[in-house]
C-alpha cells in the first residue's frame, strides 16, 4: 500500500473510530475501561504505520462480545485470516475463516468496518462465547502485539525485463492502448532499462496509437535519429516519416524527409510494416538504385506486392528514374568504392548486391562481414558461405573481430534451424540467448520471405513429433511473439493463420506448465485467428486445441478469461456443431453455490447470461440483500455509453448493466469511424467504457476529443466482463465519499499479481 493510501487510511481513521464505537456497539472511546483503551492504542499505531498494518477492534452488541478485523490489501488478508486461526481459532468462538464477503448483515458497524477497509473481503467478524471473553481479549491484544513488532513482510519479485517488454509489444499490437500505457509506465521507472531503451519504448507507444503529432514534437527525436536503433524503433520512426506524406509518394516529396531521416531501414531484413517498407523502397531510390534491382530484393523478402511500393516503382520505371551509379563488374577498384559509398550510407542490400559481382577475394571480407552483420538475406547468405568455403573459418572470425566489428554477430543459420535449436534439450543457455536474439531481429523478415512461413511451420511439426520438443520454454514464447509481429507486418492472412495454428497446436499437446500469463497471450492468439476467419473444420479443429490445453486452468481464478474466449469464438461459430460446446461445458458447469461467492459478480452475471447458450442453466444463490442493494449504485437519471467492435459482448454487457442498476441508461456504439451517433454518445454520457482490445483508432480518438476532461475508463479484457467491471467500478465510486475512493492502482484488479500465481 502506498503512502498516499496510508496517509488517507490515517486521515479517516478517527470518524470510522467514532462511528464504530457508537450504537449498536455499547462500548464507549474513554470509558476507562484499561483493556479496551489497551486495544485501541495498539490499533492507533497499527494505522499510523507506512503501511497501515491490520487492526481487530471489540464490539459489544446486545450483551454479545464480537471482534471485527480489518485488513487493507489481499496479502494483508490472508495474513490476518491465518492470525486469526492461529491465535483465536474455534475454541471459544465462531470464527470459519471466512470474511463477510457475500454474507453482510447489515449492520452499521460491519458497513462502516467494510467501507473503511474497501473491500468486504477484508473484513473478518466473529463472536465470542460469555465464558471465554477474558482469553480472547488476551489473544487478540496478543495478536496485534505481534503485528506491531514483526518486520514488514513484503513479496518483492522483480519480473525479466524481456517479459516487462514483451507486455508491451503485446499491448500496442492487441490495440490496448491504456494497457500499452501502463506497461510503458512500468518499465520507465524500471532501474534496469537505459535512459535511450526508454526513448526507443515510448516512441514504440506513440507509433503503435498513431499519436504522430507527440512524436513529431518529441524533444529527443533529434537525438534518436542520430542513435543505434532496435529495428522496432526504427519501424516506429519510419511511419512517422511516412505519415507526412501523400499515398502513393513520389521520390521528390520524399527529399526533405530523407534528408531529416536519412537511413532508418537498412535493409530489407529490418523491415517490420507496410510503412518501413515503402520507407525502404523511396530511401533506395533516393540513393539511386535501379527500380530492377529493388524489386527484385524486395520480391524475395516478400514486399514487392504492397499496393504503394508497386505504384511508386511502376511510376519511376516509367519516368525513366534516377540514374544509377554507373558499376562495370569489370571494373573491380570502381565496384570496391561503390560497396564503401554504400555501406557508409547504410545501404547494406545494395552493397551485397554489389560484393555479389565481384570474384571471392580475402580484401573484400571486412566489407562483406561489415554489410552481413547489417542484413540477413539469403543473398547475403550465400555471399557470406562463399567466402568461408574459400578462405575458412578463422578468417571470417579475424574479420568479424575486428575493432570495428566487435560489437556484432552473424546470425550463423537460417529460421529454421534456429527454431529447432531453440527447442532442443542439448541447448545451452548462452546459445539459447543468442537464437531469441536473433529471431527477435530477423524473424519477421524471414518468416516473410516466400516460403518462410511455410518452412517455420513444418520445423514445429517435426518438433511436435515422436516425443517431442525437448525444452518448451522460451521457444513457444518465441513463437508466440513471431506471430504477433508477423501479423503486425500485414502479411499475407493465409501466413498468419498458418503460423498460429502450427503454435496453438504446438501450446495444447505439451505445455502443461499452467503458465498464467502464457495462457492469456493464447488467448489472444485465438482471438486474433478467428478474427481472420476459419472455415468450419478448422474451426472445430481450433476449439479443440484449445480444450485440449485448458484443463489446468478450470479454476475460478481463470474463469474471467474463460468467458471472454467463449463469448469471442460464440460470435464467430461458423455451424451448429458440439465442439464449441464440449469447451464451454466444463467451464460453465463448474460454478454453482459452492463457488458462487469467489467468483467476480461481472464474471458470474455473464456466465449465467452464457450458459443459456450451451444447453446449461446456472444456478446460483441470489446474493443477500444487503449485497444486492449496495450493487445497485446507480444514481437516477446515469447514463453509460460503452464503445467495443465486439457487437455480442457489447449487447452483452448493457443488457446485464440493466438488469444489475435497474433505472441505469446504457448507450451502446460499435462504429469503424466517428460517426455523428457516436460523438453525440460521447458528449452526453456520464462515463464512457471503451474496450480498447477491439476498437478502431478514428472512432476512439473522436470519443475522446469529444469527452474532453469528462470520464473514460478502459476495459481490461475484450469481452463484456470487464466491460460491466469498469462500469460498475465506476458506479461504486460515485456513491461514496470523496474520501473513501482508493487511487486506481489500489481499486483495479492487476495483471502482475495474477502473473505470479
């Protein structure tokens, strides 16, 4: 908990103090009894503590001794619970362990108990048998004796760095952008990233939200041209560039933008959008290469076919283009200043395409080592293995280490063979390191190249075959990631649902780690498959991967994401068939009275409003009236607008809003643009839910213009569980004071601590 909470918990603790020692508990602040002033000592120092520590305080209700405590945080919890059992336990009362979560009285003192802990699920309540009255007073004053003098315990598990990242790049491309926001908020207060790691991370952000107007006026733009990039920033800088200009350009509106930019995309081997490619393309073209020999390079890394680099080369053809650098192959010093004019002006392709011409001499390898490191073609392949044939492997090493060169590698194999270097158990770790490495450089590239994803996909059969990868992890998260940036590039569908498939398949038949945070990335693996469309047999083939796999994850923790891969595949089911049901079954049939009260009310409204579906009833107990009252928040005359392109989840959520706040407006939109309908939503609700996962980018931007400084809350998921949680949180905080409302990170559910589990 943070200070600013601890300080808030402080402030309001005298009112709560005198509230609950007020009726209908007869017990009395300055009665001069000595154990109960004893008591409320030890509380006082308890709450001025950084952070508040757990309090029990006594109440003496019709001639009945009860105890109340109160915990601040889930880890406060369960640390008071087991207090609790240890040194109260059944003996002389009628403490289970439970909190009043789900099972409130009432009563003014376990209102105002909730109301200060803020949450029901960290407040516990018991009584007290007559005879036993002096020993658990004893017990308790024992209790917080301890909790006074114990060190802070605090679980401190600092995540890899890679993962923080990959967080991130899963956020930008899923479209999230206030996830994307606050991963970003994370790593840039991590001490393990460098100040220019951050830059490169926050121009990722504002890249992948098209926010070109804060990049463009970024104070450290200048600074970041000048610096070695990662090939995603470099993208990121490249769609900068490209959105100052007209569809199709022209090589003479591209001048001033070369000239501000210079070489971003080096190679077609850094390439990673539509956007770098057609920077690519003008930036080699400005150089003077022949539009032949572009075509041909961008041909065979797989971007020759994108509308705006076909009509720019056709264009140039036609204009006769800019001349190019005269190169006679027999003219081998005017050839050898060509390869140097191009490498110092970072056109690696070209200078490969320039060493090509010349016979295989010993001079030229510093040249060919330097353009290699830089690009990863099977030119530049086959250039590179001609020289080692001829002149070994210690020479290609003297040139790789040389001073200049020390601080690049040379990928040694294909995507293929990295791949299945990456999942076998003979592996080293440093090896291991070095193949994510490289595939996090030129994985896309190669995966675009003709028949790359082809050849990725039969490598994770034959690893699926007999018995086996013989390591898992961090192979498939490698996979995972390829898939990501694959389908970030634009490529071709027909790629993208062959790769997800091949890895899907890859998670269902051997990961049974459990891995919580893996599942999630699946989940939106799926989700972005059946967006591409799946005909009916692969379809059911893809539910029952996914049945396959889900067995560890039939708990109720893991039901929100459940449900939200329903609802996702229910709106995309190509044909009544029973696959869909036999995943939904096992998932659904699970909850009923027994687990009830720890699931998410949002997530068990939808399950009963799901199961319907599927051929199931859900039935639940109806929640105590005291509960149900206090879920009805909504003030009369509230209004709601939710924004998702998921049009089911969307209704979804309304019609449950509706039911749950009966008098509550709710104003649904799930339009591509900012359509009239949907700036007037925008500027007439109270709140505004946008589901950022599954949202278009003109239409949010509207709603949020038209919203100015009015509230807008996101949902976590991408289906109307956390549509409605986001509603109701909301709703929940206009009905209470001021002074009671936690600063979001204390209020929201994180992903971090379900990542640990």
């Amino acid at each position: 908990m943070s200070g600013e909470v601890a300080a808030t918990l402080l402030q309001r603790w005298p009112s709560f103090r005198d509230a609950f020692f007020g009726p209908p508990n007869n017990l009395r602040i300055g009665s001069g009894i000595p154990a109960l002033d004893r008591l409320l000592a030890t509380a006082d120092d308890l709450i001025a503590q950084d952070p508040a520590k757990p309090v029990v305080l006594p109440a003496l209700i019709d001639g009945t001794t009860h105890y109340f405590g109160l915990a601040f945080t889930a880890e406060e919890s369960r640390t008071l619970r087991e207090l609790l059992q240890s040194h109260v336990g059944k003996t002389w009362t009628d403490f289970d362990g439970q909190s009043v979560h789900g099972r409130t009285s009432g009563d003014p003192l376990e209102k105002a108990a909730v109301g200060f802990a803020g949450d029901s699920r960290y407040v516990y309540r018991f009584r007290v048998a007559d005879r036993a009255r002096n020993e658990v007073r004893e017990s308790v004053q024992a209790l917080l004796a301890s909790i006074r003098s114990a060190p802070r315990r605090q679980t401190r598990l600092t995540l890899p760095i890679g993962r923080l990242i990959d967080d991130l790049a899963d956020a930008c491309a899923a479209g999230a952008e206030q996830a994307a926001n606050m991963a970003y908020a994370v790593l840039a207060s991590d001490h393990r990233l460098s100040r220019a790691n951050r830059l490169f991370l926050q121009v990722q952000v504002l890249a992948a939200f098209e926010r070109w107007n804060d990049l463009d006026q970024h104070p450290e733009l200048d600074t970041l041209l000048r610096l070695p990039r990662p090939s995603l920033a470099s993208d990121a800088l490249a769609r900068l560039a490209m959105s100052k200009l007209a569809d199709p350009s022209d090589p003479v509106a591209f001048a001033p933008i070369a000239t501000r930019f210079n070489a971003l995309i080096d190679s077609v081997s850094a390439i990673r959008s539509a956007a770098g490619a057609r920077y690519y393309t003008l930036w080699a073209l400005a150089a003077g290469e022949t539009p032949e020999m572009l075509r041909q390079r961008l041909t065979e890394a797989g971007w020759a076919a994108d509308p705006t680099i076909v009509a720019v080369l056709s264009a140039v053809s036609t204009a006769g283009g800019t001349p190019a650098t005269p190169v006679d192959p027999n003219s081998v010093n005017h050839v050898r200043q060509s390869v140097r004019e191009s490498l110092e002006a970072g056109r690696f392709d070209a200078a490969i395409d320039l060493l090509t011409m010349l016979p295989t001499d010993l001079v030229d390898l510093p040249a060919v080592v330097e353009a290699v490191s830089h690009t990863f073609t099977l030119k530049a392949i086959a250039l590179l293995e001609r020289h080692r044939a001829r002149h070994g492997d210690e020479a290609i090493r003297q040139a790789l280490y040389l001073p200049q060169h020390n601080d690049r590698q040379i990928e040694p194999a294909t995507l293929p063979h990295k791949l299945m270097d990456l999942f076998s158990g003979s592996t080293s770790a440093q090896q291991i390191s070095h193949l994510v490495t490289s595939i996090e450089r030129t994985g896309v590239a190669e995966l675009r190249a003709p028949g790359g994803t082809d050849a990725a996909c039969q490598v994770l059969r034959e690893v699926m075959s007999d018995e086996g990868p013989g390591r898992l992890s961090p192979g498939i998260d490698t996979c995972i990631d390829l898939v990501r940036d694959l389908k970030a590039s634009d490529a071709p569908f027909d790629d993208v649902r062959s790769l997800s498939y091949q890895v899907l398949e890859l998670w269902a038949y051997h990961d049974t780690s459990g891995d919580r945070h893996r599942l999630a990335r699946i989940a939106q693996l799926v989700g972005d498959l059946v967006d591409l469309g799946l005909g009916v047999q692969t379809y059911d083939e893809v539910v029952e991967l996914i049945r396959a796999g889900w067995d560890p994850f039939l708990t109720d923790a893991d039901l929100p994401l459940g449900l939200d891969l329903l609802e996702h595949l229910l709106a995309h089911r190509v044909d009544v068939t029973d696959g869909l049901d036999r995943l939904a079954i096992p998932i659904l049939s699970r909850i009923g009275a027994h687990n009830a009260g720890r699931v998410p009310p949002a997530a068990l409204a939808v399950a009963v409003d799901l199961a319907p579906s599927f051929g199931l009833t859900i039935a639940v107990p109806p929640p105590p009236e005291a509960v149900g009252e206090q879920s009805r928040t909504s003030r009369p005359g509230t209004r709601i607008g939710l924004y998702s392109l998921q049009e089911q989840a969307l209704d979804r959520a309304a019609r449950i809003l509706r039911e749950r706040h009966p008098g509550l407006e709710v104003v649904v939109c799930a339009d591509h643009v900012a359509t009239d309908q949907l700036r007037a939503a925008a500027r007439n609700v109270d709140l505004f839910v946008v589901m950022d996962r599954a949202a278009a980018h003109a239409a949010t931007n509207a709603l949020k213009a038209e919203r100015g400084t009015a509230p807008v809350r996101y949902a976590a998921g991408k289906g109307s569980t956390s549509m409605i949680e986001a509603a109701e949180v909301w709703l929940r905080e206009q009905a209470m004071p001021a002074s009671d409302i936690r600063p979001p990170t204390q209020r929201t559910r994180t992903t971090v601590a379900a990542d640990q589990q």
